[in-house]
C-alpha cells in the first residue's frame, strides 16, 4: 500500500469552517445505472442515513454520486447553532443569509442585542479567515499560469487576532467558536508548531462537538505533511466515528502505506479506533472479508458491521449476471451468475448470524439466507429468512417486505421448469410485486423492488417458453423475436380473452397488449394480402382502433410521399372522413368495380392508392398504433416490416391500371406509382428476413440499398411527353437523378 500525499490545497475544500455557499443548477437527464440489487441497504441498516454515503456504488465513489458537499456541508448545523445561542432573536434565514451568504441584514446592523453584538464581531472574522482557507480554485490556471494557484497563508496579525478573542472570551460558546477560528488561521498559514501549541492548550477545553472532530482533521492534515500516516489515520478514524458528515473526508484520506505501517496504526489505536480503521480499509480496498472477521472479534455489536455486509451483498450481487434462477456454469466468468463466494466469507457471515452477537441480529440471517439461495442451497435458505422473521421488530412494515422479498427470490431460483402448478403456487406473491413502484428506489432509498420486477418476468419468459407457451413467454418479456413466431399472435388473442389460471390473469393484467390490438394486427395483415373479407370481420373485432377516424383521404396520390415536408404541406383534411372499417368497405366496392370492368383505370388507382396510403409511405398512418408504431423506418418491429413497408397489392392494381390506360398522361402516372412499390421493397431488402429480428437500423447496413442502381425508372422515361413525366422530373430528385446519368 502506497502513500498518497494530499496538499493543504484538498484541506481548504474539506475543513473549512464557514463558506459563503452558492447555488449550482445541474443540468440532468435520466439514465438507468442502478446496479441489480434486491438487498436495500437504506431499509437494512440502522441509522441509514448516518452511512448512506458509503453504501456501496459501482459507479462512483460514493453512494449516488460523489462527495460535493464541501462548501454546505455545516450549514444547517452551524445555523441552528447560533439559532439557539441568539435566543430567536435572528431567524435562521438571517442567520444564514449574514454568516453563509455574506449578505447585509438589517435585522443585525439595527440590533442592540449583546448576542447579536457578538455573532456579527464573529462572523466578521471568521470571513477574514475564509478568504485564505477558501480561495477559489481555476481549473486551468496550471495552463495559463502553473504558479497562479498557490494559495495565500494567513496572515500573522489575523492568527494573532483569532487567538487574542479566544483568550479575551468568556462565554463558553463563543470561545468553543474563536478556538476553532485561531486553528482553522493556524492551519492556513501553514504553522505546525504554533498550531500544535495552541491545540495543546484549548483541547482540555473544547467540548467534542463537531468543531473539535473538524479541528483533528486539521490537525491530521499536518501529520500527513510530515509523513506520519499512522497518526494521520488514527485522527481519521476519531473523526469516522464522531461526526456522520465527515465520513466521505474520512474515507478518502486515509492513507495506506504497507502492512507494517497498517500494523502499527493498529497497536496504537484504541478499539474504536480500531473498529473504523477497518471498515475504512475495507471501503478503500474492498477487503470485506479480512475487515469483517476482525470487527466482529474487537467488538461484535460494532454497528459498522452491518453496514460491511451490506456493501458486500450489493458489491456481489453487482458481480451476477442475474439474481434469479438455479447456479450456473459458464466458460465466461460474467455470464456466470454464481460466481461463487469464498467459502471462508460464506461460513463467516453465517457463522456470525447464528452466534446472534451483533447489534442487528435480523440483518445478518437475512445475509447469510440470501447467499445460501445463491449456492443453490433454497431450503437453507428458506431456514435462514424463518430465524430472521423471528429477530424483525413487531410493525416493522419495512423488514418484513424486504424478507418478504428475498424469499420469493429465493422461491423462483428453485423452479428450473414449469411442470405442475410451481408456478401457479407463487401468483400471490409475484401480484404483490409487480404492484410496487421501482423508480424511487435508488435516488429516495427505498425498497430495491426493480430487480426482482424485470428478472423474475424475463425468467419465468424462459421457462414458458421451454414449456411450449411462446404466448406467456412473450407477455412476461415483450420482443419482436417472439410475436414473429407463427402461431403466437393467435394464442396470444386466446389467453388475452380467455386467462384460465391465476397465473395467466396476472400476466394478462401486466401485459400493455389487448386482444383487440392484434386482432387490428391480424386486420392489418389481411389488408397486406388483399383478403379484404378477412380484414374487415377482424377489424370489427379491433374496438377502437378499427373505428378511429383516418384524417387524410386515403384515395389520394402524390408524387412525393408525406415523409417530404414539401408533400405534407399539401396534405390537406378529408371531407369525408374513413374509419379502417370504412375504408375496407370502400375498398370492397372499388374492387367489385374493378371486377364488373367498370372504370377499371380509375377503381384501380383508387384501390391502389388507399392501399399505398396504408403503408408506412403513405398518408393515413393507421398503422401507428403502440403494437406497430415506429417513428422512423428502421424501428418498425420485424414481425410488422413486410406489412408496414412494402406494397404490392398497391402495385397490382396500379399494374391494372396502366394496362386499362387510354393515354400516356394516365400510363405515366400508372407506371410512377407502381414504380414507388419498388422502390420502397427495395429500402427493405437489407433487412427482410433477419433470422435474429433484430430490427437492426438500415443506417448502420454497410452496403445500402442504391435504387438509381435499378432499371425502375426506365419505364417512365417512355412518356418523356407528358406534363405527369415533367411533373415528376420537377418534384423527384432521385428520378432526375437517374435521368441525368442515363443521358450522358
């Protein structure tokens, strides 16, 4: 273990008594980085709150974020302070303003008060004393000037001054404050010698309040400049210990060497002492096990046990690849979700649970039967969490939904398959969980519900689908690869209907899915295939869906499709307007036309068109339901892309049109449309037949589709005489582009 040397520069951020705080507005978006965890340290530890800083973080250094309480860190507590010594004469919004904020009051420059007297003569010192101990800091001053960041020691006649009120004050709060000033001037003018004196001669006097437990770390700040670690890390340990606030500076201050060194600092500590070195240890090195086993034999209701065993549960849970389900081996150690616990650690904690020693009995067989459920062993575990039932306070609503948890936990680790009603017994339960919120828990330290939510439906997704029932494995766990199954939207429509068991009413209530969605998804697929019959009998079954009014006309074409802003300011409203069911029913009567040879030219592009419409290209976004809806191209799900993307019963009857054409006027427009079909089956080819459906984005294929690299347009160039063919050239440039090439 290295020394690490800290400079008196890190000490003005961390001791400095009084800061003239100011406000800092962060800009935040949210973003998932909660590790899975179903151990919440704040429900687990007493005293939580007193520790919550050093629970533990994948992600930073300490618990949710790192420690950037420097400038505020004793506000609310100084404040309150002097509250109490003014005898309500201040407010504490006065206070603060005057002390913290350095503002002007007039409540305290009107004030005959001899207690305000006093804190105003004090505050003014003690901002003397900040503008040496608090210079601001340029983060790249070592740029443009590496001299420009050494901080100003105080000045001798300003420590002369802190010492001279100390010295001339009587009242025992005030000199407690002017004690703390002289030392915080001492430290700053870089004065070892006289600041050990003058500690030397208030220490007998000093109440151990916070401002002493600060002043040790002053003190502690000198030890490191001389390089006397072990000392510098006993005075840590007195602060760890006293003063909750201070635990982060504590954390990252102490300072390692070797094992001799560490030894050392060990004969001199005193049990305590001893007990916080430790639990620092472990927090810097994440030695765990060695710090445990030599708390417990120092002092076993040692409250910083707990919270050891509680970062080495959430570290190791950390290390798992999933919470729920049977031990797994694995060639990767990451896909390994058992990686297994040294066996000395595993008989420690369970060692240390049944001797019942410690200050929180419940705590520890909750441990010791949630790692015995990771080796595989549930029915010792389930004998665990019983001796913990029996250790939980009677009310304690809180402990006894966490056991409640771990041992549904450890209930679905068990099951390896469906097979009888294994699953069907754990309904209860899992309706319970899956009623709890799981956003607040990190942030608010509440119950850690969100892991066991998504694990155990993504597990029990696994074992119905090796059950044969693909339709629960999707409702527990939504992907495109599982509604691209055949057969599985119809025994999705089955179960959504009809829920037989317990079990499948609970899926059906959590699935956001109905069955008249994808009997709108079935309608859908039927209107892709021309079975116009088949799509309106199930679009009648869709609900709202199939009775939601389409705000274009669907019988309408344009040369450019409505992702073109320059089309969809011509998109106007439809006088009439369609539902899906309608349109359909239009539809039928424009193919009867078709097939009785009336007006075949004008039925067809009519049919053609609201065909066209119905796709992503076109105008009556239909299709952009919660099942189907994609904003962009490359996320419209798999099992939808062929329906959603491409067209070619539009192009059937666009065909039909041209060979009904009587002019070239109408067989340029014909051929365009038709042309449109392919080009957009042409956008799709990277994609089409994925066989992991992976609706992977067509931006990122390496070789994208290059329609001027087809004959499409070909055609069209035929009716070169047209207004339609120059109306095209004007409006397309993909077709004047492939115009241009096929005239060099």
């Amino acid at each position: 273990m290295k020394a690490k040397r800290i400079s008196l520069r890190t000490w003005c951020a961390v001791f400095s008594a009084i800061l003239i705080s100011t406000g800092l507005a962060w800009a935040c978006f949210y973003m998932d980085f909660d590790p899975p965890s179903n151990f919440s340290p704040e429900l687990m530890m007493r005293d939580a709150e007193a520790y919550r800083p050093l629970f533990y973080d994948p992600n930073t250094t300490f618990y949710n974020g790192h420690d950037d309480q420097h400038p505020r860190r004793f506000n609310e507590e100084v404040t309150n302070d002097w509250y109490d010594f003014l005898d309500g004469k201040l407010t504490r919004e006065q206070i603060a303003a005057f002390m913290l904020e350095g503002k002007k009051v007039a409540a305290i420059a009107n004030s005959s008060s001899p207690k305000v007297k006093a804190f105003e003569r004090f505050v003014r010192l003690a901002h003397q004393v900040d503008n040496y101990a608090c210079t601001p800091i340029d983060p790249w001053s070592y740029y443009n000037n590496p001299q420009s960041d050494t901080p100003k020691k105080t000045s001798e006649e300003l420590v002369k001054e802190a010492i001279r009120d100390y010295r001339a004050e009587t009242n025992a709060f005030l000199k407690n404050r002017y004690a703390f000033q002289a030392l915080k001037a001492l430290f700053y003018a870089g004065n070892r010698d006289a600041f050990e004196r003058f500690f030397s001669e208030v220490e007998p006097d000093m109440p151990r309040n916070t401002l002493y437990y600060r002043a040790l770390g002053y003190r502690a700040g000198f030890y490191i400049e001389v390089k006397d670690f072990c000392n510098a890390n006993l005075l840590y340990a007195e602060v760890f210990n006293h003063v909750p606030a201070m635990r982060p500076v504590a954390a990252t201050s102490l300072t390692l060497q070797d094992e001799k060194q560490w030894e050392q600092c060990l004969r001199a500590a005193s049990p305590e002492q001893k007990t916080a070195l430790w639990a620092l240890l472990a927090f810097r090195t994440g030695d765990n096990d060695r710090a445990i086993r030599s708390i417990y034999q120092i002092r076993p209701k040692d409250p910083l046990l707990s919270l050891l065993v509680i970062r080495f549960i959430n570290e190791n849970e950390d290390s798992r690849w999933s919470l729920i389900g049977p031990p797994t081996k694995d060639a990767d150690p990451k896909a390994n979700r058992m990686k297994e616990i040294p066996r000395e650690t595993f008989d420690l904690i369970r060692r240390i649970a049944t001797e019942e020693k410690t200050e929180n009995p419940f705590l520890w067989y909750a441990a010791a039967g949630y790692i015995t459920s990771w080796s595989g062993d549930y029915d010792g575990a389930n004998s665990l969490y019983d001796k913990a039932a029996g250790q939980m306070k009677a009310g304690n609503k809180e402990a006894a939904d966490q056991l409640r948890l771990l041992r549904l936990v450890n209930a679905l680790s068990r099951i390896t398959e469906v097979k009888g009603d294994n699953v069907e017994r754990l309904t209860e339960e899992l309706r319970w969980l899956y009623k709890q919120n799981s956003y607040p828990e990190y942030w608010e330290g509440g119950m850690r519900y969100k892991t066991a939510i998504t694990q155990s439906a993504t597990y029990l997704s696994t074992l119905y689908a090796k059950a044969g029932r693909p339709e629960l494995a999707e409702m527990l766990d939504h992907s495109s690869e599982k509604i691209a199954q055949p057969g599985v939207v119809d025994k999705l429509i089955a179960v959504l209907e009809n829920p037989r068991t317990p079990m499948e009413k609970l899926i059906v209530d959590m699935y956001p899915y109905t069955a008249e969605e994808f009997y709108f998804y079935k309608a859908l697929q039927a209107l892709h295939a021309d079975q116009l019959i088949e799509a309106e009998a199930l679009m009648k079954k869709a609900g709202k869906q199939g009775m939601t009014e389409i705000y274009t006309n669907p019988f309408n074409d344009y040369i450019l499709d409505p992702l073109d802003a320059h089309t969809r300011k011509h998109i106007k409203e439809a006088k009439v307007k369609y539902t899906p069911i309608t349109l359909i029913q239009k539809m039928r009567e424009g193919e009867a036309k078709i097939a009785r040879g009336e007006e075949v030219y004008n039925n067809s592009l009519l049919v053609g068109n609201a065909f066209y419409n119905l796709s992503f290209y076109g105008t009556s976004d239909i299709w952009r339901v919660p099942l189907l809806n994609a904003s962009i191209f490359e996320l419209v799900p798999c099992y939808a892309q062929e329906m959603v993307m491409t067209s070619p019963a539009a192009k059937k009857y666009y065909r039909m049109a041209l060979k009904a054409a009587t002019t070239d006027e109408q067989r340029a427009k014909a051929v365009f449309l038709s042309i449109k079909c392919d080009r957009n089956d042409c956008y799709l080819g990277p994609i089409r037949g994925r066989a992991l459906c992976d609706n992977q984005r067509y931006m990122n294929q390496s070789t994208p589709p290059n329609w001027l690299d087809r004959d499409g347009f070909g055609e069209l160039m035929r009716y070169a005489n047209t207004q339609y063919y120059r109306d095209v050239i004007r409006e397309c440039g993909y077709f004047r582009l492939y115009v241009a090439k096929h005239k060099r």
